[in-house]
C-alpha cells in the first residue's frame, strides 16, 4: 500500500471519529442510535430504544415555553378577563390559541433547521441597528416579566399573611444566589411541583357549575366589546400568551436538545400540543373566575382570584393559590435570560411599591403585548426566507395566515398605543 493511501485512510478515520464525536456532543442523554457506515459518511440508525430516548429527549421545549404563559402575571390576567368581562373573552383567546400554535411552530423549525437560537439568527440575518431593537425588546420585555414575577411572591404571601415589604427583599435575596451560584437545579423542581397547583383550575371550571351553553357561544362566536377596556387586556392576553421570551425558550431548547431536521416532526408535534394545552387551561381559568366572580369588574386582589378554586379546595382556595402563584412566580422568575442581577434589583424594587400588585402583574403583560409584534416580525422574516431554512421556509398558505395574525397582533398594540396617546391630550 502506497503512502498516500495509507495517508488518505488516516485522514478518513480521523473525520469519521470527528464526526461521531461533534454528533455524541449534541446528542441528548441516553442511547442516540446505532452507526452505520456509508460511502456518504456517517449515518445514525435509530433502534426502538434509541427512538423511544430521542422522542423523550425532544419532547419538552415547546410544551414548557407555551405553559411558561401560566405564570403568576398569566393567572391574573386570565382571571381579570373572567371578572371582568365573564366569557366574553374566550373567543378572543380562541384566536390567540391559533397564532400561539404558529409562532411556536416557526420557533421550533427555526432552532431544528438551523441549530441556531432566535437571538442569534437575528444576529446574523439583520443589521446592527435592528438587532439593537429586536434584542433591547427582549431585554425590556424579560425585565417586565421579572417584575411581574416578584409582584405575584408579594400577591401570595400576603394571601398567606405576610408582608411584601418583608417577603420581597428575602425572595430576591434567595432567587439571586440560587442561581448565581448554580444550586437552582433542586429547587426549581420544588417550585415546578408548586406551580402544579393551577391545574387545578379545570377541575374548578367543571365543578363550578359554569353556564355551558353561553360558555360554548362565546367560545365560538365573537363576543368583542369596543372599548378601551377590553382593548387593553386584549392586549395583555397576547402578551401573556405569546410572550417574547417563550419563543427564544422553544428555538433554544430544541437546540440545547441537540435537534436536526430529522426529529422536526417530534419538535413540531411538542410545540402545537403544548400550545393547546397551554391555552385550554388559560380558558378554564377565565371559565372558572368568571363563574365564581364574573361580572364584578376588573380584578383587585388575589383573594378574589383563589375564590375560582373553591369548588376544589373549599376554605382552602387561597392556601391552594398561594402555593401555585409562589412556585410559578419563583419558577418563572428565575429562568429569564438576561442581565440577571440587574432585572431582580429592578423587579423586586418596583414590586415594594405600594401599586396594587394584580394591577402591576396586569401591566406587564400590556407591556409584553406591546413588544411581542416586534418580536413576531423577526420570526416570520426568518422563517419565510429560503436563505435561513431552505426547502422548510414558510409555504405560501402558511406565510399568508401567519402574516394575518401577526398583522392583527400588531394593530391591536398600535390602536392601544394610539389611544392611551390621545389619552393623554384629552381626546378619545
């Protein structure tokens, strides 16, 4: 054999060991699958087992972002919408069910196809300039919901009898050093079981006796009120709903996965259920408040939120909502990317004021409806160009209704900026 075979040979071990170890390098724990070689290169050939790991290691990003809306400032907005409007909302949340399905689809194909997270690709793909405005949203829309997240800490314990002046310093305190110094990992576990008490909410819609027929009406016929009332926590339900942060989540976490094209069906199959998941327990929340409390206005106050739960918890509905609102809010509150120290000492100060905390959540999912159009731009850019995703680009169908949504998001931001504009001049 000659020297230069025996060269060509070595060369070709090495890139075939390269290649099987950048893949070991992404793939999730557990078995990733059999190799076989080709004369192509390397090719993965799943077994059952390896496919039954892959499916349980994809499975995951898209169902967490979506409920991720579930939070302390999504509870009080949901339940604000039952209060204060009955079942007149759900119509509405019918079709931010819709456009939270496409979003977190184009999330989710972006970050398989490209291996790249949102962040990124924006990077990439726009000038400096628009980048500065994609990512400052970002930024300001994280903070918002940092905000949000010690209001709803305040909110539950003072259900619980203590004082936000006390309780706040401690939990921003605590929240901070937890992951500063990397010892989140146990307690987010802790604090995801809390947060488990809101799934309560659809036991508490059936057992409350809801009125079924104006329940189904309003679910499929719309029901709008033009008011500026209803304009704004239309709103906040988009922001609530399809927060920003929730989509560089779902194209991160496919990536962190260790995703390709060849598991974008599982990817695909995780992002729409867990949007309509999500969005089911949205409706039985507004379903439930509005049957326990519909019709007395805007919502005020915790107390009257965990009066939705009391079907199931009886006299202990505040107790039941304090534990969910204090495990989603540390939850949530701890896993925003971003200037980390800066947004707790941001959120937990302006959580010690003496704004009505339900008003203060309520607020922030206004401010993350207002950015979240900016937000949606990107991702459908990037998602109809071929440049990005090739053959998976959006399809003329798909790019026409996500187009529409996007448009309708963003006129329903706009019409709220401009009245509250006016507003301020006296006029409207």
């Amino acid at each position: 054999m000659s020297s230069a075979q025996e060269d060509a040979e070595e060369t070709a071990r090495e890139e075939v060991k390269e290649a099987e170890e950048a893949r070991s390098s992404r793939a999730p724990s557990g078995p990733t699958g059999l190799l076989r070689f080709r004369s192509g290169g390397l090719r993965i050939m799943r077994s059952r087992k390896s496919r039954i790991w892959l499916v349980l290691a994809i499975a995951g990003p898209g169902i967490v972002a979506a409920n991720a809306g579930n939070d302390a400032a999504g509870i009080a907005t949901y339940a604000s919408a039952g209060s204060q409007f009955v079942y007149r909302t759900l119509f509405f949340m019918l079709l931010v069910t819709i456009a939270l399905v496409l979003v977190q689809e184009m999330a989710v194909r972006l970050g398989t196809y490209t291996g790249k997270g949102l962040a990124a690709l924006i990077r990439e793909q726009f000038t400096l300039r628009q980048t500065a405005v994609a990512l400052g949203c970002v930024l300001l829309a994280n903070t918002g919901l940092v905000v949000s997240e010690f209001a709803g800490i305040g909110a539950a314990f003072e259900l619980l009898g203590v004082s936000r002046f006390i309780i706040i310093p401690i939990a921003a305190v605590a929240i901070w050093a937890l992951v500063s110094f990397g010892s989140y990992r146990w307690a987010e576990r802790i604090f995801l079981i809390m947060s488990l008490a809101f799934l309560a909410y659809p036991i508490a819609a059936i057992l409350g006796h809801p009125n079924w027929g104006e329940v189904g009406s309003n679910l499929f016929i719309p029901h709008f009120e033009y008011s500026k009332a209803f304009l704004l926590l239309g709103v906040a339900l988009i922001g609530t709903t399809v927060s920003p942060y929730m989509q560089l989540y779902a194209a991160a976490g496919v990536v962190d996965k260790g995703a390709d094209p060849a598991d974008y069906p599982r990817a695909r199959i995780d992002a729409i259920s867990g949007a309509v998941f999500a969005c089911i327990v949205s409706m039985t929340i507004i379903i439930a408040t509005a049957t326990a409390i519909g019709g007395k206005g805007p919502l005020t106050s915790a107390s009257e939120a965990a009066l939705a739960l009391k079907p199931v918890a009886g006299a202990s509905a505040e107790l039941l909502f304090a534990i969910g609102l204090i495990g989603a809010s540390a939850l949530a509150g701890a896993v925003v990317p971003g200037l980390f120290g800066v947004q707790v000492l941001i959120g937990a100060s302006l959580a010690l004021t003496h704004i009505n905390l339900i008003t203060l959540l309520i607020g922030t999912q206004v401010l993350q409806g207002i950015i979240t159009p900016v937000i949606l731009v990107f991702i459908l850019i990037l998602t109809n160009r071929r440049s990005v995703l090739g053959n998976a680009a959006n399809g003329t169908a798909f790019k026409v209704v996500a187009t529409i949504c996007v448009a309708a998001i963003s006129a329903m931001s706009l019409l709220l900026l401009g009245s509250t504009v006016l507003g301020f001049f006296g006029i409207g």
